[in-house]
C-alpha cells in the first residue's frame, strides 16, 4: 500500500466499519425502492435517468454529512489537491482503454458506426458522471477505506470490499426485472464488477485520489452507453467489446502496478 493510503486506512476502527455497512445495507435498500418505484409507475427513460441521480446525490450528501460529524472530513474520501495533476493524468491513462476497445473508437471505426447527437453524448456524460461518482465516493472512497476498522489484511478487505461493490448491482436489477434477473448473465457481470472495484482500488491506492478512479469509471460507462447510435442494435458486438475491454483494462493495471510503477511515498 501507498504510505498515504496506509496512514489513512489505519484511522478507522469498529465503529467506522459497522457504520459503513450499515450504509451499504441502507444504500441497498434505497436502490430496490428506486427499483420499485421506476417499474410500478412504468416512467419514461428520462424520468428514471433523473430518479436516479436524485437518489446517486442524495446517498452523497448523506456520506458527506457522516464523515464531516465524525469530523473526517471530506478529504478521507480522495478528495484532496495532493499530486492533483499526477492522479488526473494516471486517470486519462487509464481510460484510453475504454475510450477506444469498450464499444469506444476502435468498435465504432470498425463497424461503421455513427456518433450519437453531441447534446446527447454531454447529457448522458453527466447523468453517468452522477451515477459513476456517487458508486466511486460509496465503495471506493467510504465503505473501502472504513472496512479496515474490522478487516486490517489489506487484500481481504480489498476483496471483501470488492464484493460489496457486486452485490450493490443486484437490488435495483431485481427490483425492475424480478427473478429472472437471477441468471448467468448476472453472475458473470458481478465476477466483472468485482475485477473492476479491485482495479479501481489499486489505481486509488496510488495518490488517495478519487478524481483518477472517477475517471476510469466514467469513461467506461459512458463508452458502453453513449458514443455510437447505432450501440445497442448488435448485441454480440455490445457484450463482446466490453469483455475484452474489462479484461484488458483489470490486466495492464494490474501489470502497471506490479512491475511498471513504484508507489510514491
């Protein structure tokens, strides 16, 4: 671990722990109630899109709230002005890989594809940003760094919290599909969530920054949802490249950071 990872992490105790996922039960739970609320009234795509950035800020404003009464701060969470500029060009770094394989540059040249409207690309770059960050400042920022309170082996608490992160996916599917959400599919898209929080947390690792992890969040989803018109008209196409984005992504952090790069004290 980074020294300032380390000497943040090593603040936490049983308390911050239990608090932590007591929020993570809670932030489930909401996330069903949007579920809910979107499927019983049948809304409009809009309409669920600003539901759920309404419920994305509310759950940060909560987090924010706990850690400034327990006068933590908001710089616990990554956000800091520390080697501000190194952890934004880590971030770009990293999501050139999204940018080009995950139904990005490289999926759209080669299948002929056309660009959706700018207005559309900007408005879905935000409510992704919303979506993404608020994920970011939950599992990686909050719940991530507090676990040490209970769990002091860095990769347990690593991969426990990474667990987290998939479950955290199960509720608002189930509440919108039923049952039938239950299925292969799902369980091979929380084994790639998990990878994805563990790389997310090693790129976090290495300046406590959050912009860099936000970064690389947000150009993946917004790559899968937002760039080519014509995305989701090929379903082989869409589940191929973001497979092969994923794994390409997980591998050259992981490679980065186990031979490439020295973490900074």
């Amino acid at each position: 671990m980074s020294s300032r990872y380390e000497k943040e992490v090593s603040n936490y105790h049983k308390k911050d722990a239990i608090i932590a996922l007591c929020f993570f039960v809670f932030s489930g739970i909401v996330s069903y109630l949007n579920g809910t609320i979107v499927r019983l009234f049948d809304t409009s795509l809009q309409v669920s899109q600003m539901l759920g950035m309404s419920v994305s800020l509310l759950k940060v404003a909560i987090i924010f709230a706990i850690v400034l009464i327990s006068k933590q701060g908001i710089s616990s969470l990554g956000f800091h002005k520390q080697n501000l500029w190194f952890a934004l060009r880590l971030g770009f770094f990293f999501a050139l890989i999204p940018l080009i394989l995950n139904n990005g540059i490289l999926t759209g040249l080669i299948n002929g594809w056309e660009l959706n409207e700018f207005g559309l690309m900007m408005y879905l770059l935000l409510y992704i940003f919303i979506l993404a960050g608020h994920e970011d400042i939950l599992f990686v920022g909050y719940i991530q760094t507090r676990l040490y309170g209970l769990v002091k082996d860095d990769k347990l608490a690593v991969n426990i919290g990474a667990g987290l992160f998939a479950l955290a996916h199960i509720p608002y599917g189930l509440a919108i599909n039923g049952i039938g959400f239950l299925n292969m599919t799902l369980i091979l898209w929380l084994i790639a969530t998990f990878f994805l929080h563990r790389a997310f947390v090693q790129i976090f690792k290495r300046y406590f920054s959050l912009f860099t992890v936000t970064i690389v969040h947000v150009a993946i989803n917004w790559t899968g949802a937002a760039l080519w018109r014509q995305a989701y008209e090929n379903w082989t196409i869409v589940s191929i490249w973001p497979v092969i984005s994923t794994i390409v992504l997980v591998w050259a952090i992981d490679i980065w950071f186990t031979r490439v790069s020295k973490v900074p004290e």
